[in-house]
C-alpha cells in the first residue's frame, strides 16, 4: 500500500505537533509551583490547541493539495 507524499508530510506533522504537545504536558504536570487544578487547566488547554492544529493540518493539507 502506497500513500500519496501530502499524507505522509501530513502524519508527520501532526506527529511533531503530539511530540511538542507531550513535551508540553509532561512539563505541566511536573511544576511544583501551579495547584492541582491549574495544572488540568493547562493540560486541558495543551489538549484543545494540539487537537485543533491537528485538524488545521488535515483541512488545510487537503484542501491547498487538492
């Protein structure tokens, strides 16, 4: 099974995008000085952006290749 380049390019940068994203989140997750529900706040917002970046990717990747 082959895929076209635009879905490999795609993949891959939606993978940079979850990399940065973990990074992100490990980071929260592990400062001392934030409360606990700061930090599900951040991680919630680290969530929101990375999901919407995601389908940025998928919609715009789609449509400027097509």
């Amino acid at each position: 099974m082959s895929f076209p380049l635009r879905v490999i390019l795609e993949l891959v940068v939606i993978g940079l995008f979850a990399g940065i994203g973990v990074e992100g989140a490990v980071a929260v997750l592990r400062a001392t000085r934030l409360t606990e529900s700061q930090r599900l706040i951040a991680l919630g917002a680290i969530v929101v952006i990375m999901a919407l970046l995601a389908v940025s990717v998928i919609l715009l990747g789609s449509g400027y290749w097509d």
